[in-house]
C-alpha cells in the first residue's frame, strides 16, 4: 500500500504535524510528511519522541528519511558515526564563531574609536526624559542593544553632519559600522523611533526614514513590532 501523504504549511510545528500523523495512520498504513526537506515516516507503532530525535539528527548524518521504525539507542556503528560527525560540526561551527567575533571586535573597536569624545546630541528640554527612557530600556540584552546603536549612529552622523551635510545625505552610509550589534529589522525600527523622538536632528531622520517607506506624513514608520516607550 502506498504512504499516505500529509502536507504541511509554515505556520506548523514538528509535534504537530507528527501526531496527527500518527493518529491517521492504521494497522497497515504509513503516513508520510515533509518537514524542511526530510521526510519523515509514521505508522501507529513509531515512537515520536525516537522520531524527532532522528529528525534532529538528521542535518548531521546527512539522512533524507527518517522513521517509521526508530530504535530506542542506534547501534555502536551509527552512534560511533553520529559522535564523529557531530564532533566536526561542533568544530567547524566554533571556527566560524570565532571568525564572526574578530571581525566583529574589529568593527567595534573601530567605531568606538571613531565616535570617542562624540557628545550625543539630545534635545535639550527632553534630556531628563531621555536619561529615563535609557535606564527603562537598559534592562535586558534586546532594548539595551536598540539603545546602542542609536547612540553610536546618531554619534555617526553627527561627525558628518559636522563637515556641512545633512541627515539624509548620511543616515544611510553610517550604518555600514554597525553590523557587529547584530541588530535586527525589529531593532532597527526602534533606534529610528527613539532618535526621532530625542535627537537634535531627528526630526530629519524621522522624514528621511518615512520616505524610506513611502511615507510622508506624520508620525514614525516603524517596521517593527516591539516599539520602546518614550515616556
């Protein structure tokens, strides 16, 4: 008898997905199901706990299929293959950590050079209130990453704005030495939020970043869904 096929869609979660297979599947039936690019294999007898497992490791042994027999412990050979297989990933993965890191202490040192002595330039009448709005934000890695790089952009631009340009002239080119706050779409949404609403010359970055979306009315448009409170 041929599998029965169950089709899967983004918003689905691997438990899911294999459950209800499971409870589709018969005494002689096998239900099957893709999940990112391996196939997975489910009949009422399969362990789904044993099943995920292979699933997982799946990315490491390299296997397109997995179920719908699984085995509590894989054999010496196989576990011997895993250990090894797994053990190199583990070491190609740190290599790259490592890489990412320098590079990114490079840039970091870089900047923090650049900007060193670079007062921001906060709106005068709202300085007490920026002083809160850091200290609330500054509670946790996300937020206290928003804040950092608004500073250090802000303190960016300033150096150019200094030589005579103007914020839409530079917003863009000086967010080239940031990339090591690895910051995200999200975060990013937020820096802009907050410079709008404290910089000397957000009002400026506010127009240029609507623009950017094809905005030009009030307000900030903000990609993200996390929004920092200014109050």
């Amino acid at each position: 008898m041929a599998n029965l096929k169950l089709e899967t869609g983004g918003g689905d979660t691997y438990s899911k997905v294999a459950e209800k297979a499971k409870q589709m599947a018969r005494e002689t039936l096998t239900v099957e199901f893709e999940f990112n690019g391996v196939t997975n294999l489910v009949t009422k007898n399969t362990n789904l706990d044993w099943l995920w497992r292979d699933y997982s490791n799946s990315w490491v042994m390299g296997w397109k299929t997995v179920g719908p027999n699984c085995v509590e412990n894989y054999s010496p050979e196989v576990q011997k293959e895993y250990d090894e297989k797994k053990a190199a990933q583990d070491k190609k993965e740190e290599a790259h950590r490592k890489e990412i890191e320098a590079k990114d202490k490079i840039e970091q040192d870089a900047c923090e050079a650049k900007i060193a002595g670079v007062a921001l330039e906060i709106i005068p009448e709202k300085s007490d209130e920026y002083k809160a709005y850091v200290e609330k934000n500054s509670k946790d890695g996300y937020s206290r990453g928003v804040i950092d790089y608004a500073e250090n952009w802000a303190k960016l631009m300033q150096i150019e704005i200094s030589k005579g340009k103007t914020v839409q002239e530079v917003a863009e080119g000086t967010q080239n030495g940031l990339g090591y706050l690895g910051i995200t779409g999200f975060m990013y949404g937020c820096a802009v939020n907050g410079l709008a609403h404290f910089w000397k010359h957000g009002e400026a970055l506010r127009k240029w970043h609507n623009k950017e979306y094809g905005h030009e009315g009030e307000g900030v448009v903000n990609p993200a869904v996390l929004t920092l409170s200014t109050k």
